[in-house]
C-alpha cells in the first residue's frame, strides 16, 4: 500500500489536461504555464560549452559559487537588496526550494497559509511537510488581492508559515509592496514564517513588483529560471533562506537533491547575467493576449471581474454553461481548446477555467475563434 501520505496526494489536473490534450492534434494549449519565446541564446550557448567542456559533475549542493554571486548581484541590481550568496541554495527548479522551505519550516500537524484561490500544487507540499492547510480568501472585486487584515484574521502564534506568491498563479494578481510591508509585521508579532514564491517576477505587465526581500531578511524567497526566461525544461531554481535556516535546508538538500545539474547551472547563470530588457516585449505580448481575452471573456458572458496584472494565467468565470470540469471537457473535446479547471486552485476557484497566454498571440486568437464557433452553435 503506498504510504498515506502519497495517497493523500492530489493529481496536478493541468497536467492530466495535458496528458489528454496530447493525444489529440490540433489543440490550443492553453492549460499550462510554457512560455512560447525561446530561452536567451546565451543560455543555450554557455550549458552547451559547459557540456562540451565536460563540466557534467556533480557541483556543491548549495549550486556554484558563479550562478550564486549572479543571483546575489540579481537582487541587488532589480530590488536594491544586499542577499549574500550564502543565502542561496540552487535546487532543480524552484519546485524542490519550496519542498525544502516547507520541510526546513514545519513541524508536522502545524498550519501553513494559502490564499485561496492558490497554485494548485501548494496543499500538497504542505502536506508533504505533514502540515495543515488554512486559507484566506481572496475576492475578484478587489482583484484577488490579499489584504493585511484577511490574513490577521487566520495567523496567529500557532501558524507555522504563510506561503505568498506574487504576481499569482492561477489569478494574475500583484501583490503591492504596502501589503508585503504590512505581511511581514504580522509574521513578525506572530512569529510565522514567510514564504515568498517569486517565481513569475519579471512579468509583471500593469503594476510594480516587489520583493518580500525589500521588506525582511527573514523570509524565504523561491525563484528560477522557468517562468521569466522561458526555460522550464532546464529545472533550474533556487531558494534564498532566512540566515537561521540556510544549514538546515543545505543538509536537506546534500541529501535528498545532491544538486542541481552543472551544465544547466552555467546556462541559468548566462541567463540571468545576460539582464531582462528583452523581456519589455515578452511584457507587451502578454498583455496584448491578456486584453484580447478579456475583450473575448465580455462577449462570451464569462465575468471574470478583475483585470489580471502580471504572469500569464486569468479566471474566467464559466459557471453559466455549467460545472467547470465539463465546461473543460467540452472546450477540449469540441473546440479544441485546452484549460484547465478551476477546482484545482482551490474552492475559490470552483466556477472558473483558468487559461494561460503563456502561449503565442496567434494561438490565442484561433481559440477565441473556435470559443466564438463552439458558443454560436451552442446558444442558437
Ligand atoms: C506559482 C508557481 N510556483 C512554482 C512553480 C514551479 O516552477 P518550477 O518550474 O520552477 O518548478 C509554478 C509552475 O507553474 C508556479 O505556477
């Protein structure tokens, strides 16, 4: 019998969506989080030389003392931050950090603090830790965006953590720096452990991005390379630890990680060397696909009440055709579009589909196409 722990486990449904969604040809992917622009060439280059170099061994387990300088040097040059390299531990995508902030964190039976909605896999990794789930809820009217008193009314001295993610996936939502400033003085008079998934910063179209960084050393910080420089294949990531916790967490990850591949970690470091003044355009893509959508979501009756600000992900608000995982199923089956349904993203998100423009602004427009077709037929 597999343990409970692994039973409890629930599937990430934006990839059963794409397990389905692959057998079939022709369909729009909008289900998952892959950016359709290609990584920095000098990405490509530098894990390339690495390979041909021979640098395929193992490296120190807290990553290269290279890529940890220019992620160290990324926080000072974006955020005005000092975050010395041995707060940073690389790990094989940011995934694994926030496995190993969670373990490194929470003593089994504690409780951990989503926003609900919340990225899907999230109550799975505090259960991987033997935590317990509470949440707070967000609201579409003010754009899903957390506030200090909603989450004063859940933390208290008994919380072990509260796990933030900026701008957010599934909703789009940015986190203002006030509302960080004022998260981190509750965790502080409470004790509680911030946890900031970082993840999609960069792509941020319509507010500014702050780091909890700029408001405590005492946090931990997840980030990679996925999201930003398109490179979600390559699982590269890392965790920036409160100064407390970085042995623990290194002692987690020697064992249960050994490291992160060395090539791909020379590859990481070109990419964030190479700076992010290319990604104003990626900025303006996404927010063109953003608007067509919300132009389309009017038409199509599916309030989403909100206007997403940053990453690449929005709620529409189907529960007038019906129960999401149907609605999911029909859009896939009869249009050929993939998204994926909101259940996963907690019981906030029970009446929407979430769908990504991570992907090109021509496939946008052949699924609103198609979405336009399929309702047509439907409703005459
Ligand atoms: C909010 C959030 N955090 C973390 C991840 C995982 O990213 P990585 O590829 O770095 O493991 C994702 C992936 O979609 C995500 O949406």
């Amino acid at each position: 019998m597999p343990s409970e722990r692994a039973t409890d486990t629930t599937p990430f449904a934006a990839m059963d969506v794409l397990e389905r969604a692959s057998e079939r040809d022709g369909v729009v992917h909008m289900e998952v989080g892959e950016p359709d622009f290609r990584p920095p060439e000098a990405a490509t280059e530098a894990a390339v030389a690495a390979l041909r170099a021979g640098d395929d061994d193992y490296t120190s387990s807290r990553g290269t003392a290279s890529l940890r300088d220019a992620i160290s040097e990324h926080y000072a040059d974006t955020y005005g931050v000092d975050v010395p390299a041995e707060r940073i531990i690389v790990t094989p995508g940011s995934s694994p950090a926030l496995l190993l902030a969670m373990l490194s964190s929470v003593e089994p039976g504690e409780e951990v603090v989503l926003t609900n909605p919340h990225y899907a896999c999230y109550p799975n990794f505090v259960r991987l830790a033997d935590g317990r789930v509470s949440t707070v809820d967000l609201d579409p009217e003010d754009g899903f965006e957390p506030s200090v008193s909603a989450y004063e009314a859940v933390v208290d001295d008994d919380t072990a953590a509260m796990l933030l993610n900026s701008p957010a996936n599934p909703t789009g939502a940015v986190t203002s720096g006030d509302t960080l400033a004022g998260l981190v003085d509750l965790a502080e008079r409470t004790d509680t452990t911030v946890v900031s998934d970082e993840v999609y910063h960069g792509l941020a179209f319509d507010a500014e991005e702050h780091s909890v960084l700029e408001y405590t050393d005492d946090a931990f910080v997840l980030d990679g390379v996925s999201k930003r420089y398109g490179m979600t294949g390559w699982r590269l990531g890392w965790v920036v630890c409160p100064p407390s916790h970085v042995e623990a967490v290194n002692r987690i990850a020697q064992n249960a990680l050994i490291c992160a591949p060395s090539f791909v970690q020379a590859g990481a470091e070109a990419a964030i060397r190479g700076g992010t003044d290319w990604l104003d355009d990626v900025r303006e893509d996404y927010a063109e696909r953003r608007d067509l959508l919300l132009e389309a979501a009017e038409r199509w009756g599916f309030d989403l009440g909100y206007t997403p600000e940053g990453a690449y992900y929005l709620l529409l608000d189907v529960s007038e055709l019906g129960d999401a995982f149907d609605v999911a199923d029909v859009f896939l089956e009869d249009a050929g579009v993939a998204m994926t349904p909101g259940p996963d993203f907690g019981e906030g998100a029970t009446d929407y589909l979430r769908a990504s423009f991570a992907t090109s602004t021509e496939d946008v427009r052949e699924a609103i196409e198609r979405i336009d077709a399929l309702l047509a037929t439907t409703t005459t």
